[in-house]
C-alpha cells in the first residue's frame, strides 16, 4: 500500500498543475501563491508526501479538480453502485460457471459439454464493450425488454445507497451484471473443468471407485472439495478484477459507479480523483488476497494437518 500510495503520489505531484486547472490561465500570481501554500505545494516532496499519507489514512484526498467536492464523498456516493454490480457478476460467475465446469467435467464428451465449451469461447474472445453494445442493442433498442443505462431507481439506506430494493433497480442491473461477468464466468467454467478432470484421474479417486464408492460421492465429496483450491484463488483474484476493471461496462451503460468517475477523472485530468481510485483498488486486491489465503485453511485440510504437525513439533 506504501508503495501504492507513492506512485498515487508521484500522479498527483507530477502530472498537471492542480494550481492552473483550479484557477485557470487569467489568475493573477498573488492567486497562485496563496493556493499553492493552502494545498501545502510549497512545500518539500517528503513533507507532501507524508501529509498524502497520513490524509489517505483517514480517506482524505483533498478536493475534486473539476466538482470542487470532496473525493471522499464522490467515492462513497459512487462505491455502492460499484460493489452491487460487481458483487453481482461475481454471483452470476459463481453460480452458473461451478455448476457448468462440473457438467463439462464428468460429460465431457457429450454433445451439450460440447456446446457449452463452444459457446465459452465467446466469453474469451470477445470485447466487454461489444458484449455491452450487442445486449443493449438486442434486449434494449429491437425487443424493449430492458433499460439500456442508468441505475434505476434506488432507495437511501443511511449513506448507502441501493437498487436491490426496487424493480427499476433490478431491471437496470441485468445487463450490467451480464457484460460483466462473461468473462469471469468463462474463467470459472473452464478452470472447475481443467481442475475436476485432473483430480479425477488421481489414484485416490481411482481407489474410491475400487472400493464401491457412489458415483455422486467420488464426484461431489471427494473430487469436487479438491477442485475448489485453485477456484478460491481465481475467484478471489478475479473479483478484484471485476472491481478494478468494471470501467468499461460502467461507461457503456452509463452506470453511476467508480469506474465512470475514473473515467470522467481521466478525461478532464481531475488528478485527486485518479491517485484516490488508485489507492483504494489497491486496498480490495489487498484485502482479497488475504481472505483467500485464509480460505484455504477452511478449503484444504492438509493445510490445516501441517499446521498442526508443525506445532506439536515445536511442542
């Protein structure tokens, strides 16, 4: 984070002159002098970056180039929008690849496995934009089923903000949350279904079967637990991802989020905005690497054997 922080830094020290985009061309040099000393520009590098330190502790980033608001209340009017649409690709990702992987995994020479790998190629190949711009085109302009931007209508909850409460919210997330979870979901059902085709060729599982094991029991209570190791990485990693790179489906369809803030912050070169989105995706990919490294204690029991192995050794 430290070293997040100074790259953040670095942007917003370095590109542009926060005193000219504020001020404009016409500001009189007494004008410049005074804010540069009230943004503390005058100041040595190590000072502004340890007060940028300190002020991101405590989610201060001073204030919007082009809103002149703070960005700490931009982010946390936007965050909401964010984590719904991305914690509801990561659900649609989850729930649909699993069970697909799984399917592929132990039909796989089916003609419907056939069909899905088939189809999974789409997830991959192509673009999130396009992927958008074809569901708006299909469910929103020729059938009229679906909005094709916006949030709908939300409900306050304290400073939180939701659509999961109204049926205009959920009308405007369904596009949303299907561009943006193809690709995950692709991830997933290929992975479960390179992992479970391994594991199922392992002499434990082969032993299962010696012993006259149920198939749904070698299947789903032995090989299954197994596969789910790489799938928390992934997943874990991948809803990072979902978080950080939700820029694009944000802007296709206008959806009031952190992404679409980035992306208007790029374009008028609101530098506070950017080292802020920065720092704070930083934070979730912090923050999610150490809960899959902890889910792996509940996960692999070997894990959990070592562990205690190492103990009494030390005992």
């Amino acid at each position: 984070m430290l070293t997040v922080s100074l790259l953040a830094f670095v942007l917003f020290r370095y590109i542009g002159d926060p005193v000219t985009i504020m001020l404009g061309q016409d500001a009189t040099d007494q004008d410049r002098i005074e804010l540069r000393q009230s943004l503390g520009l005058d100041q040595p590098a190590p000072m502004q970056f340890a007060r940028f330190v300190v002020n991101a502790t405590q989610g201060d980033f001073g204030l919007s180039l082009r809103q002149g608001q703070k960005v700490s209340t931009l982010l946390r009017e936007r965050l909401p929008a964010t984590i719904e649409l991305s914690v509801a690709a990561a659900l649609l990702a989850l729930l649909l690849g699993l069970p697909l992987g799984v399917y592929t995994a132990l039909r796989r020479k089916g003609a419907v496995a056939q069909g899905i790998l088939a189809l999974s190629l789409l997830g991959v190949s192509l673009p999130t934009f396009l992927i958008g711009i074809l569901l708006i085109l299909v469910f929103s302009v020729l059938l009229g089923w679906l909005p094709s931007y916006g949030r709908g209508d939300v409900v306050q909850i304290g400073w939180w903000s939701t659509g999961l409460l109204t049926v205009s919210g959920w009308q405007h997330l369904i596009l949303p949350t299907i561009t943006l979870s193809l690709f995950q979901l692709t991830l997933v059902l290929r992975l479960v279904r390179s992992e479970m085709l391994d594991v199922l060729r392992a002499d434990y599982i082969k032993f299962a079967r010696a012993r006259g094991l149920r198939k749904r029991t070698i299947h789903f209570g032995h090989a299954l637990k197994n596969t789910l190791v790489p799938v928390i990485t992934i997943t874990g990693l991948q809803l990072g991802g979902i978080i950080a790179f939700a820029i694009v489906t944000e802007t296709v369809f206008q959806w009031p989020g952190m992404g679409l803030l980035f992306i208007q912050a790029v374009q008028f070169a609101d530098v506070p905005v950017m080292a802020a989105y920065l720092c704070l995706i930083a934070l979730v990919f912090v923050c999610i690497n150490l809960i899959v490294d902890l889910l792996y204690f509940l996960v692999d029991p070997r894990l959990r054997a070592g562990l205690g192995r190492s103990t009494a050794g030390n005992a």
